[in-house]
C-alpha cells in the first residue's frame, strides 16, 4: 500500500512541477525554465531535509521518494545549462550548475536543521 501512495504522491509532485514551468515558460525571461527548475529543485531539497528528519520510514517513502522524487527533476536541470551553453549564455550556463548544487546542498541542510535531524 506504501507504495501506491508513493506512487500517487510522485504524480501530485510531477504535476505541481509541470503547472511551475507552464507559468514559468509564461513569463518574459529568456530562461524562465532553468529558474523554473532551479526554483523546484531548491524548494525540493528542503523539503527532503525535513522529511528525511521528521517521518518514519513509510512516510519518507511517501513524501520524500514519491512527491519530491516527481516534483524535482534532475533531466532538466541535467539539460538547461548545456541549451544555455549552446546559445552563447555562458555564465548563465555555470552559474545554473553551481548555484543549483549549492543552494540544493543548503536547502537540504536548513531543511534537516528546522526538522530537527541536524545532530
């Protein structure tokens, strides 16, 4: 049963995730969708830091391998920097790289801080 909730979690993340980047692909920026992502995947590692912290197993399962598994998305954040890359937006490019690594790495530590995993 764990795991049709899982599963169902995952897709509530992946549509929350999609409904982000249709708005985000909606606004005037060149690269919405790299903040798009960059936005999730930060919002994401937060939110594993304090689940990771807070559930027992079942519930990690849940909110941890299924919403934040289907609400972050490691393929765009793997493939946006190489298209910024590619149309001259260098710094753009590295900056994606690096500050989606370290604000994920962050975000993930302030989450296991404020759910009391942080020993």
């Amino acid at each position: 049963m764990i795991v049709a909730w899982a599963i169902g979690a995952g897709g509530i993340g992946g549509l929350l995730r999609a409904e982000l980047g249709d708005i985000a692909s909606r606004a005037a920026s060149k690269h919405a969708s790299a903040w798009a992502t960059f936005f999730v995947n930060v919002v994401g590692a937060f939110v594993l830091g304090v689940v990771i912290s807070q559930l027992d197993v079942n519930g990690r399962a849940i909110l941890g391998t299924g919403f934040t598994g289907g609400f972050t998305t490691y393929s765009a954040f793997a493939l946006e920097p190489i298209e910024q890359w590619r149309e001259g937006s260098r710094a753009a490019a590295l900056g994606n790289v690096i500050g989606s690594v370290i604000a994920g790495t962050v975000a993930a530590a302030a989450g296991m801080w404020i759910g009391g995993g942080w020993h």
